[in-house]
C-alpha cells in the first residue's frame, strides 16, 4: 500500500516540477516576445520616416524592395532581421517546451482521475470500514488535494493554455506592416507619429518637464526682445538684427510644446485619456501653463518685431 503511495507521490512531484519549469520558460519567453516585437515595430517606424525623406527627393515606389539599395533603409532593414532572427530562435524554443510539457499536463490529470478512484476504492475496502488497514489512505488525500490545488493555479493554467506562436506568422506581419509603411501618405503618417509623441508628452513626468521647458523659452524670448528694444533705442543695428534672429529657436520650441496641447483639444481619444486620468487637474494646468508662456512671448515678440 505504502509503495502505491510513493509511487503516487513521485509522480505528481516530477509532473509539477517541470509543470512549474515550463511556466518560468513561457514567462520568458512572453517577455523576450514583447520587447522584441516592439524594437521590430519601431524599426518599420524608421524605415517609414526614411522612405519618405527619399520620396520627398523623388524617389518613387510602392514597395519596400524600391527603396532597399539605399544604404539607411539597407541597415535598417538588417536590424529588423537580427531581431526576427531572435524571434525565431526564442519561438522554436518555446514550441520544445511546449512538445515536452504537453504530456506532463495529461499525466497530472491522469494522475488526478488514478489518484481519485485508489482512494474511492480503498474507502469501500473493508479493511477501512473496520479501522485496521490503509494507514496511506490520509496521505493519498492530501496528496490529491495538493495536486488539485495546483491544477488550480495561474501557473498550471498558464502552462495548459499554452500556444506556441508559428514565426511564418511573424514574417507575414513584418512583410505587411513594412509594405502599409511605405504606402502610407506622408500627412498620415506623420499624423499617426506625432499622435503618438503627444500622448507620450501628455504623461505627467514628460508634461512637467516640459512646463519647465516652455517657461525657460518665455524668458529667453523675453530677454531677447528687451535686446531688441535696447539695441533700436541705441541705434545698435548690429545688436538689433542679432537679437531678432535669436529669437526664432526659442519661440519654434514654444510653439511646438503648445502644439501638443492644440492637438490634444481636438483629439477626442487623447481628450478622453486625459479626462479619465487621475491627473486631470494637474495635466490641464500643464497645458494651460504652456499655453500662457507662448501668449506671453508672441505679444513681446509682436511689439518688436517691427523695431529697425
């Protein structure tokens, strides 16, 4: 009897063992996955940037194959594959787990459906009516009542549920992303980049920074156009045209963090997203801050602007 319970024991010790190592792997391997494919996803981005600067050169072509002899896109193009080459290698690795995990999952419930019915059976035996046999029988309960807590858990269910990811797949959506890319019209894509940048601006941290930012290209503004005054009054033309010509990066830099904010007002998904953030006062105030900041620098900039 003892023996049949060992015998129980170790197997339910090796199944959950390698049950519980094939979890860590697809954990790994779900975040190897993510990074990977979001290096990918970047990468088509600069591809894209960089086919259109060769369009707005002239170069034509609706196909990522009319733009891989120039040397940016070519190395782009290489790290992309670097990384699929990983993706490759990371997927057939999971797919070995996967191929040996897949019997230990039904030897658990194998174990379970034997496990149940040697405990039925020995609770009929006679011997357990009476009280003189089985000493095991408490053992091997509790035994089945930790197999079925585990087969309860996250992890278990993880390994379960598991599917590994056919890399062909991958390549087909590389092949299309990077052909949507290169079709794509310059003002959408640029229009779906700079979504994107404004929503990572709108993140509390980036939008403080960038407060801080905008209130330094004010007073540089400001100071500028005290320049200009000065130097008009003083007939100081070389000062003059110095001081009016300095006033142009600042004031683009003002004009680009407010940019954000325009856009954001008229953006009903970011609107949406900064209504229902839990720092909707803060990141308002932010934007109404750099809102202020280039108001403030036009209307300096708009008294001197014609200053000889």
């Amino acid at each position: 009897m003892a023996k049949q319970y060992e015998e129980f024991a170790k197997t339910i010790k090796e199944a959950m063992k390698a049950l519980a190592s094939a979890a860590e792997e697809y954990d790994k391997d779900q975040r190897f996955l993510g990074q990977t494919t979001g290096v990918i996803q970047e990468g088509v981005k600069e591809v894209g940037l960089r086919v259109q600067e060769l369009k707005d050169r002239g170069n034509t072509g609706t196909d990522i194959k009319d733009f891989a002899d120039d040397a940016e896109v070519k190395t782009m193009l290489a790290s992309i594959n670097g990384y699929m080459d990983g993706l490759k290698k990371e997927l057939a690795h999971a797919a070995e787990v996967h191929k040996k995990t897949t019997p230990m999952v039904k030897l658990a419930y194998d174990t379970k459906t034997a496990l149940a019915k040697e405990i039925k059976d020995r609770k009929k035996a006679l011997s357990t009516k009476l009280g003189t046999g089985n000493k095991s029988l408490p053992d091997m309960e509790k035994l089945l009542a930790d197999l079925e807590k585990y087969m309860g858990t996250s992890e278990f269910a993880r390994v379960e549920a598991f599917v590994p990811e056919p890399y062909a797949q991958h390549e087909k959506d590389l092949a299309r992303k990077l052909g949507e890319t290169v079709k794509m019209a310059k003002e959408k894509r640029l229009s779906s980049e700079q979504k994107e940048l404004d929503q990572q601006a709108l993140n509390l941290r980036n939008l403080v920074k960038n407060v801080s930012i905008a209130n330094k290209m004010r007073d540089e503004v400001l100071g500028l156009c005290a320049a200009v005054a000065k130097a008009s009054q003083s007939g100081d033309q070389k000062g003059l045209v110095t001081a009016k010509a300095a006033i142009a990066a600042p004031l683009k830099e003002l004009g680009r963090l407010a940019g954000i904010g325009e856009r954001a007002l008229k953006d009903d998904w970011i609107l949406g997203g900064i209504k229902a953030s839990k720092d909707k006062s803060k990141i308002e105030a932010g934007l109404h801050s750099i809102a202020q900041a280039k108001l403030v620098a036009s209307k300096e900039v708009a008294k001197v602007v014609g200053l000889r």
